[in-house]
C-alpha cells in the first residue's frame, strides 16, 4: 500500500488547482504574445490580462483599474509600505504596525527605520491576537503616514477588525495598508465597505500559481513605484507582465469567489472537528489564537512540556505535513514572534503546532489526525524532563 500522505499547511502554500492548470496552458504555448505588442499575438495576451484583472477585482469588490500585479505577497507589502513612506515624507516619518506582521511588512518597516530615519511604532495584540483600537488611536502622532496592519493572521488565523482600523485611520487622514494573503480568497472581503486605501494579496494561498499576487491600490492613493523600468501597469509596475501566472491567479480568484460560502462552512466545520477531537483526546493543549475571529482554515495547537520540531518530524513519519507556525522561522531556534506577542511563555511558544486546512482536506484526513496525534505527544512527552518533573511534583501533591 502507498504511504498516506495528508497535506495540513495550505498556509504555507497550496496546490494548484487543476482547472487552474488548464486555462494557464494555452498562454505558454499559443497565445505567448507580450500584452505591449502591437499585433494579435499582443491583444491576445492583453485581452487576458484584462480579464484576469477584472476577476481579481471582483473578488475584494475593487475596480479593474485598482488591480496592479506584482511578483506576489511579499512584493505588494515591499511596494506598499515603501512606496508610500517614500510620496509622504514631507509630510511625516511616522508609521505604525503591529508585532505580529508577516515579515513582508515587518522587514521594510525596520529597513525604513535602520536606513531612512522613519520611526515605526509595534502595536501590542491581546492574547488572542487581536490589536487594541485604543492602543492605535494613542499611537497616532501628527508625523504618522501610514498604518499597515494584516487582515489575517498567518500563523494563529486571528482577523483584525479591519474596518474599524480604517476608519480611525481615515479620521486622522492617514493611509491604510492591509497585508490580506491568508484572507483574500478565504473570507469574503469588500474593499469598498472597509475602506482600506492598500491591500496585499497572493495567488499560491489560493489555488493558484506561485510568485504572482496583487496589490490594491484605491484610486487616489499616491505612492511612488517600486520597480522602474518599462510602462506596464499603467506605468506603475514595470516588467513584462508573467501572463500564464497571471491568467490563473485570475482563474483561481474567480472559483475562489464562486466557492467562498461553502468553503467557508466545509473548513469551519472540519477545524471544529479537529480542535473538538485533540483537545478532548490530549490534557495540557491550548488552541492559540481566537476561536471566533479565526480563518476558517487555520487551526494552532500549543502542548506544553514538548517541541514544536519533534511534533513535525513524527508527524512527517506518519505522512501528515503541518508547520511550527511560519514557514519563514523554521530553522531558527528562536520562537515565533506571533507566539511571543499573544504571551505564551517560551515553552509553550516553541511547543505549538499548526495545521491548516484546505479545499482538498477530507473528514478522513481530520479522523487520521485526531487517531494518530495524541500517541505522537504521548511519545515526546515521555522522553520530557519537563513533563517527568511535572508528573513528579503532581504525584508529591496528590500523596
Ligand atoms: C504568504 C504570506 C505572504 C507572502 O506572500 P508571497 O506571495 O509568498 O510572497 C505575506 N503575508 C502573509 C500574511 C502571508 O501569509
């Protein structure tokens, strides 16, 4: 029998789907044109290109002409942060986030710091991962341009209260980034009724390609380019545009869109089922992050007494692949900033584990789980120092 394999971190990056594949076809072999040639091959590409605009605009409620592509999530919080750090700092040096940033936004904020004499302020979030309005509306100074806060969690899947940080930062006349690449294509999302001026987004956490996403940018917003070059993208982002990816982030938007409520319902369902099933099965566990402001598809355990990497690498044995948290931290020893920030004590921080669901998961993939990780914590904890003087001073306690 084939070892069973169970994919559990669609946060990290998913497959692509395979109508997906297919419209990308075509745009590698006969319709190749550049989208900026005068000829049919050009129209071609270009008529694709619009249209891929328009259905990822239609996803987040955007115009077409507020879609610019870019090489991905990363690429658009770079573009977004700097671009309007650098159209804005006559009028201030100030900008404010939050701890628990992707590292796209939060590693331009410290290169504008450390590099062009901006000042950044790192909200503080509650132990559900949540940020204090409060917190936000007392950080403000006359000097602050920019606020950039993420939509969804990509480790703990805590949503922010989005509209409400719009709004207070429209109040103060200051522009509002939101990094939404775990959230675009997972819950539904308006950008006209939140009011967010910049918006992040990503094709490969939805089902399409790799290295191609998108930033919103609202009409009026002023920010300077961040890659020079040609006139593409209304000269806002040069390079000749990826048209195969383009075409399938487009796809991918589109049948994330037309399948938004029933996979909302059928990832919301098995997460309760696999949260219901460990905590019930394994004592000492926590579930990090909100339980009622949460994607529907982020599930985050913390055992105490044991390693996130041992749990990933018995995991990995048994076929299950899930993560620590975030795909850029592991290999470092060092806890999960996120973990850090909603207060968990560095032993539980390094002992957490995420599993994330997605559109391929089964009932059977959470039953497999829910059989096979109580005996993987078991294991470790056995050979735990942590856990043996714990059940030590338990047993002096109970004489
Ligand atoms: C994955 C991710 C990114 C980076 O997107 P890429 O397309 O991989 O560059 C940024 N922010 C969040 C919240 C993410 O989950």
């Amino acid at each position: 029998m084939e070892k069973r394999r169970i994919y559990m971190d669609y946060s990290a990056t998913t497959p692509v789907k395979k109508e997906v594949v297919e419209t990308m076809m075509p745009y590698l072999t006969d319709y190749f044109g550049n989208a900026s040639s005068f000829h049919s091959f050009g129209r071609e590409a270009k008529e694709a290109l619009d249209k891929s605009r328009s259905q990822v605009a239609s996803l987040i409620n955007a115009n077409p002409n507020e879609i610019y592509f870019t090489a991905g999530g990363t690429e658009s919080d770079n573009w977004a942060i700097e671009g309007v750090a650098f159209a804005h700092k006559n009028k201030g040096n100030h900008i404010i986030t939050s701890k628990i940033e992707h590292h796209g936004v939060l590693h331009p904020c410290e290169y504008l710091e450390k590099h062009h004499g901006f000042e950044v302020t790192y909200l503080d979030v509650d132990s559900e991962g949540r940020v204090d309005l409060e917190q936000l509306k007392k950080s403000i100074k006359d000097t602050t341009i920019l606020i950039t806060i993420m939509f969804a969690n990509n480790e703990i899947g805590t949503i922010q209260p989005i509209k409400e940080i719009a709004e207070i930062a429209k109040e103060h006349k200051i522009i509002f980034h939101t990094d939404a690449v775990q959230a675009a294509g997972n819950i539904n999302i308006d950008v006209k009724d939140l009011g967010v001026d910049l918006m992040s987004m990503s094709s490969h956490k939805i089902y399409g390609p790799k290295g191609i996403g998108a930033l919103y940018i609202k009409r009026g917003t002023k920010l300077h380019t961040f890659v020079h070059g040609g006139a593409q993208e209304r000269k806002r982002r040069a390079g000749t545009e990826n048209i195969p990816a383009i075409v399938g982030y487009g796809k991918a938007a589109e049948m994330a869109k037309a399948n938004m409520d029933n996979h909302i319902e059928t990832l919301t369902k098995l997460r309760t089922k696999l949260i219901d099933g460990i905590l019930e099965r394994i004592p000492h566990t926590r579930v990090n992050g909100s339980l009622t402001h949460r994607l529907p598809g982020n599930v985050n355990f913390g055992f105490e007494f044991i390693e996130g990497e041992g749990i990933l690498l018995l995991l990995d044995m048994l076929g299950i692949a899930a993560s620590s948290g975030s795909a850029c931290t592991s290999g470092s020893l060092d806890p999960s900033h996120v973990l850090m920030a909603i207060g968990l004590p560095h032993e539980l921080a390094h002992g957490s584990l995420r599993l994330s669901i997605g559109d391929f998961t089964t009932e059977e993939d959470i039953d497999y789980i829910i059989d096979n990780l109580p005996r993987v914590i078991e294991r470790l904890r056995s050979m735990s120092p942590l856990y043996e003087t714990y059940v030590r001073e338990q047993g002096q306690l109970n004489k």
